[in-house]
C-alpha cells in the first residue's frame, strides 16, 4: 500500500568551483514511498523551479543502476543506506516519516565539484584511457571460442567488470583512493588471454595516472567494498597489486641488462 512521509532535507548547495558552499534546508511534503531518490529531488526541483528558484544540479542518466553517473552521499554514506544498490535504486520506502536527510556531493580533490551535487568525475576517463582497453586487429569478429578462458577466471573477470565508475569507492575512502575502480578496471583485463599482452604496461600505467591526478592512497579500510553498489571485492586491488609489482620488477630487470 502507498504512503506518504514528510522530510527535512539538508542538501549541499554550491554554486559552482571555487565558490564557498554550505547546506541548506528544504521540506519535503507528501513524498510517496514508491519514489526513487532522484524522484524525490525531481519533485523538489520541480517545486523550486515554479517558485522562481534555481533547481539542485545533480548527475542522473539511465536511472537502472548500470550508468554510474548518479551518486551523492546520504547520511554519510555513498548511495544511501542500502548494501548493493545505486542511488537511483534507493526508494523512499527505506526512511521514515519525519526524517532528517543531508545529502552531500562526493568530496575527492580529484573530483571537483561542478555545482551542487554534481561532481566532475572525468579523472576517471582518464585512468581508463591510460590502459583500461586492450589492442587488437581490426577486421572480423574472431570466433568467440578460438581462445580457451577457464571458467574461474572468466567469473572473476566478469565480476571485476561489472563496476560502473560511479565513485562510491573514492567517496567512501578516508584517504579518497581510487584503488578499487582501478583494479577493476586492471583485474578484468588481466584475468583473460587477450589482456595479458599489455599487462605490465597497463599496470603501470594506470597507478601512475591514479596518483597524478590526486587520488589518496590505499590503507585497506575497506570502506570502497562496503559501499560499492556492485559489491567489487578487495581482493582485485590485491591482484592489482600484485600486477604492478610483477612489472616494476620485469621493468627493472629489463635496466639492468
């Protein structure tokens, strides 16, 4: 049965970079918990523009969980309350009337904030485009069982694979590491044949770029793989590691003859 609750809402507003921002309180009347979360702030735009006010800018797209562009923090937690899901997953039905709800942007150095909830998450385009693909020929498709991929690895690829570059990883961190959305991006290539040619210069590659662009370092909170909303495990950051290790060594060694 549909029910309505009534909400305080503190939400970040912020002009644009380099503008000092602060939270600003907003109630919400009559919110169905049938809503989405970006349902609940489309009504509250929807109010504020009919009165003449500048809407809250925050990232959306697809709005089924597989884009990765929406994503604020709820409560101190990236995505809200709920294990496994995105924030355009999250319905309304998990608060309570009479609720007090501050949402907040992601807070990275690496991710600057555009306006109000929007964050500009293209530090991790950049990471991608330092060695998140491989090189092949070009020509027709190859037949899919002409490489042998055990199962196993096949699964843990397919696994790794399924992040979608939301940032809930770097917002969760205390140190803003994006060492879980870069060994994602490493292990699901690693993990099959026709990555392992590029294999240690992509590892490089990658970490190197990660840390140019301001991300902190790893400590093993683990914070990344609780809020990740599809539960990437930390042990690809373990692979990660072990990935970049192997080819700093290989590198090494290649110097000294």
């Amino acid at each position: 049965m549909t029910r309505t609750i009534n909400l305080t809402l503190k939400i970040w507003r912020q002009h644009g970079p380099g503008v000092k921002g602060a939270l600003a309180t907003f109630q919400a009347a009559d919110i169905s918990t049938d809503m989405s979360f970006l349902e609940m702030l489309d009504v509250i735009n929807e109010k504020l523009t009919l009165d003449g006010k500048d809407p809250i800018a925050f990232d959306h797209d697809c709005r089924e969980g597989i884009c990765g562009m929406c994503g604020v923090v709820v409560n101190g937690r990236p995505h809200g309350p709920e294990k496994g899901t995105t924030l355009c997953q999250l319905h309304m039905r998990h608060f309570s009337d009479g609720d007090t709800i501050i949402i907040e942007p992601w807070r990275a150095k690496a991710f600057p904030i555009i306006k109000d909830l929007a964050v500009d998450r293209s530090a991790f385009d950049t990471i991608i485009q330092a060695g998140g693909y491989i090189s092949v020929n070009t020509g027709g498709a190859p037949d899919g069982n002409a490489v042998a991929v055990p199962q196993a690895d096949a699964e843990k690829a397919m696994d790794a694979a399924a992040c979608i570059g939301c940032g809930a990883c770097v917002a969760a961190c205390p140190n803003a590491a994006a060492m879980l959305f870069t060994a994602a991006k490493i292990s699901h290539l690693a993990l099959l044949p026709q990555g392992r040619p590029e294999a240690a210069k992509r590892a490089i590659d990658t970490l190197r770029t990660m840390d140019a662009l301001g991300f902190g370092n790893c400590t093993n909170e683990r914070e990344c793989e609780a809020e990740c909303p599809k539960e990437i495990s930390i042990v690809n950051i373990a692979r990660l590691n072990r990935e970049f290790f192997k080819a700093s060594f290989a590198s090494t060694e290649g110097m000294d003859r």
